[in-house]
C-alpha cells in the first residue's frame, strides 16, 4: 500500500506542485507515495499542470489507515477530516506551526520561507537527488506564484536561488515571464460564478476557538473586480452564515500595485481597525503593502483573538 502526500483543502498550486515533487523523491529513496488533493485544482494550478505534462493528482479525501505526508499546512481546519484515524509520516511546511499532533515521531521540515517547494529543492539537495525537467518546472512556478515573483514580504533569498535553479534544471530563460502568465491566468476571472472565486484560494484558521475563513485573489488589475464587487460581498456574509464562522474576509489583491483591498463581514466591527490599524468603510478597506495572508494577514489577527 502506498503512502500518500496532500496539501490543504481548496489546494493552491504549492499544495499541489509540493505533492507532486514530494512524492517523486520520497518513491526514489524507495518509499512508494503518491500525490492527492483535497479538492478541485485553480485555473493558475491547471495551467502548470498543462504546461509541464502532468495529470492531476487523485482526488482523495478519506485517509483513515493510510500513512501520509502534509504539505503546506499543519492546521487541523485545513487537512483531511479523518487525519485523526491516519498515521502522519511527515510535515513539510513554509507556514506557521498548527495544531496537527501525531501519536508516532514523524519527519518534519519547517522553514521561513516564501514556498513549501523552496523547502522540497532543499531536500532534494539533502538526498542527492536529481530533480526531472517537468517536476523543476512545476515547482519553480509554485514558488513564482506562492511568493509573487518575489513581490511578496514572505519572499527569502532561498526562494530566489530555488527559481534560478530550478528554470535552469527546466530549460527556462525567463522565470518572470511565465510568472506573468501566471498571473494573467489568475486574472482572468470573467464567467466565473462568485462563489468559485471567493473560494479559490480560501483556508479556515481556527483562531482561539473562533472560525476565521480568509481568501484571496491576485490579479493584475483591481479594476476586473468592480462590476462584481457587490455581488462577492453578498458572497462572503452568506460563507459566514453557511459554516458558523466569526468573520469571513478576502482579499482583492493588485500584485502590481502592491496592496490589497480586504471585504470583511464579521461579529466585530471593529476586527479591521483593531488588526490593521484601519477602520473599514462599508466593510471594505484599502491595505497598503499588503501582499502575504500568511505573513500579514494571519499574525495580527491571531493577536486580536488572542
């Protein structure tokens, strides 16, 4: 029976792209594992996956008796809804450390860095291991995407280096050029229905017993956003009511602006001034600089709640 490697629930394309790459190592140190997801790809995660000649991983949300490795998370919101009844081989992870707890000692690579795939090419040094043409293709755009062609604050010098080797492991000249094509992917929101776009790229954190649900969209220009605005709002009170949340926020982010517009509905009205230092405006407020949910976002809220 073979081992499995998963990302997070509504998976972003490092959860994938890590699954993906972990698990050709850890079959080549002579474990046999396999890449799943949790859920329905992105368009941004397709289109790597289609650029590099990969199949989508297997969609598998039951793990009871299975023996796996974590990938991009370790918050028990965000993992299987069975990871109780399933032996954790392994976290690898760029992100705080979460609440995830294993009853058995475990592999674990946690690192302060733009991207769970920065950390995988640091194992794959580790090992000695040959990383193939399409795997350094995939993981350079999930550190590209994850980091926003170095534009975000969560960005390291490990990150830089990882892509530069990485598009020269892949044959590929110009890194930022397909970030940019990334980016246009992630931009092209038209025809898409609202709750598909508040949901693709959303995580549950689990804030002091209160259920915080964040989402993000990058895109090169805000301005795709301002005929549906109303309607992705309407979206997120209805998210919060849905699944008993605190507070429901998403962030519309303009990667070439370099800040973020976040809609908040929560049971504080007050939760965006007390965080961020600014007072929203019918719910919705500007964040200057802000680009990273998890090194921006996340923190200052965890402190109100706490």
């Amino acid at each position: 029976m073979p081992n499995y490697v998963v990302g997070h629930k509504i998976p972003d394309s490092d959860s994938i792209c890590s699954a993906i790459a972990l698990s050709y190592l850890k079959t080549t140190l002579g474990e046999e594992t396999v890449p799943a997801r949790l859920g329905e790809l992105t368009p941004e995660t397709l289109f790597i996956l289609d650029k590099f000649g990969f199949e989508q991983p297997e969609l598998k949300t039951s793990y009871a008796g299975e023996n796996i490795y974590i990938v991009d998370h370790s918050e028990r919101t965000q993992g299987p809804d069975d990871i109780d009844e399933a032996t954790i081989l392994g976290i690898i992870d760029h992100h705080k450390l979460g609440d995830i707890t294993t009853s058995t000692p475990l592999e674990i690579w946690v690192r302060p860095v733009g991207c769970t795939n920065t950390i995988i090419k640091m194992m794959y040094d580790f090992h000695g291991v040959e990383i193939p043409k399409n795997i350094a293709g995939a993981m350079m755009c999930a550190i590209l995407s994850d980091t926003v062609i170095f534009k975000s604050p969560t960005c390291t010098t490990a990150d830089i280096k990882c892509v530069e080797a990485l598009a020269k492991i892949a044959g590929i000249d110009n890194p930022t050029d397909v970030g940019m094509e990334m980016f246009k992917v992630k931009s092209a929101v038209d025809g898409t229905p609202v709750r598909d776009l508040v949901l693709r790229d959303f995580k549950d954190f689990n804030m002091n017993d209160n259920l915080v649900g964040i989402g993000q969209l990058e895109v090169i220009d805000l301005a795709i956003f301002d005929d549906m605005k109303a309607d992705l709002e309407a979206d997120i009170a209805k998210l919060k009511a849905e699944g008993n949340r605190h507070t429901v926020m998403l962030l519309l982010t303009d990667i070439m602006k370099e800040g973020s517009e976040l809609l908040v509905i929560s049971d504080n009205e007050n939760l965006a001034e007390a965080a961020f230092g600014k007072a929203t405006t019918d719910g919705k407020v500007w964040l200057d600089g802000v680009l990273s949910r998890k090194k921006q976002v996340v923190p200052p809220l965890q402190d109100v709640f706490a």
